[in-house]
C-alpha cells in the first residue's frame, strides 16, 4: 500500500503511519523474518515517500534501536531494503527524495 496509495493517506497522517511501522518493527524485532522483512520494506519506502517529512530516516532508526543488541538483525535488514527501495522505480518517489 505504501508503495502505490501512499499519496491518498492526508499529509497529516504520515508521521503516525511512520510511528506505527516504527512500533511494529520493535514488536517483531525478533521474527518471524517474513514480517521483519515486509517491515524494512514498507519502512523504506516511507522513508523514500516522505521525503522532507522524514529528513533523516537511518538517525530515526539508530536513535530509536540502535542501544538494543537484540534490534541488531532489525537494523541491518532495513539497512539492507533501502538503498535497494532506492533503485526500485516501482516506489512512486520524487527524484529528490531518492
């Protein structure tokens, strides 16, 4: 959904649905992998969607699970889906946000 619908969610609600993934992510920091990985996904590609809203996604995420060991296999999956969401041109980003 947020690869394509993104643009039909009010501005308003982008930090909440970025809180949210946020909120999921540490639920399943631990798996199963399957939801991790739909996770690092969906939480890259809002990375790529917001844009200025989002100024700095990998200090957000650093911040926010860098002080665990057990965020350690969360932190390196969404590391891993970003620069490839970056290249993917299916995401619906502005040039700029990429």
């Amino acid at each position: 959904k947020i690869q394509f619908d993104f643009h039909e969610l009010p501005p308003a609600e982008h930090t909440a649905l970025r809180n949210s993934l946020l909120d999921h992510l540490d639920r399943f920091k631990l798996g199963p992998s399957a939801i991790l990985t739909q996770l690092s996904l969906a939480v890259a590609d809002l990375s790529l969607q917001m844009g200025g809203g989002w100024p700095d996604p990998i200090a957000t995420m650093l911040e926010r699970f860098g002080q665990s060991h057990q965020c350690l296999e969360l932190l390196l999956e969404v590391f891993r889906v970003l620069p490839e969401e970056n290249q993917n041109r299916k995401v619906l980003a502005d040039t700029d946000n990429r």
